[in-house]
C-alpha cells in the first residue's frame, strides 16, 4: 500500500467465477481473471533468472547462485563447493 502495512492480495480470495475462496483454495489465473474485470492490473517484465523456489531443485539452484553473487558470501562458498566438489565421490558412495 506504500505507507508500510499488509494488505492481503485480493486476488486470493477470488475464483473464477468472482466467489471468494479460502486462502489455502488459491486458483491464481482464475482468480487474476476475475480481478481484472474489477479493477486495473499492472505488470512489468523482469530481466534476468527466474527461479522457482517452491520446487527443492529450483530453491537450492537460487540458493547457491545467490550466495556466489554476494561478495561476502563468495570466496569461502566457492572454497565449500569446491573441497565439496573433491569429496563428492566419497559423499556419493557413503552419503557422508
């Protein structure tokens, strides 16, 4: 709301055929649809890589990506991946 206090998304509690949901019932394109013909949506493109964080994969890729771009993260992460990298036969073989 820019004065700094949460708004629940209405987007949330909205299906596709405009009746509210339950949170945890979330139908996210429905649910866009039917906001938009109530109000104005805006949307901007992002450049750059996209991770999915919901997927262990796709967390653990961000994860990883993101403390090697930090530069107080860098240098003793990449000496972690690469004494991990040495080992990994080892942590395969034994799960240690």
């Amino acid at each position: 709301l820019g004065d700094g206090s949460m708004e629940t998304p209405p987007c949330l509690y909205y299906n596709g055929n405009g009746g509210n949901l339950q949170p945890s019932e979330i139908q996210t394109f429905a649910a866009l649809r039917s906001l938009a013909r109530e109000r104005p949506m805006y949307a901007c493109v992002l450049e750059g890589r996209r991770y999915d964080v919901g997927d262990r994969l796709g967390f653990l890729q961000a994860t990883v990506e993101f403390a090697l771009q930090r530069e107080d993260l860098r240098e003793p992460f990449r000496e972690y991946l690469e004494g991990l990298m040495r080992r990994l036969p080892a942590v395969m073989e034994n799960g240690a």
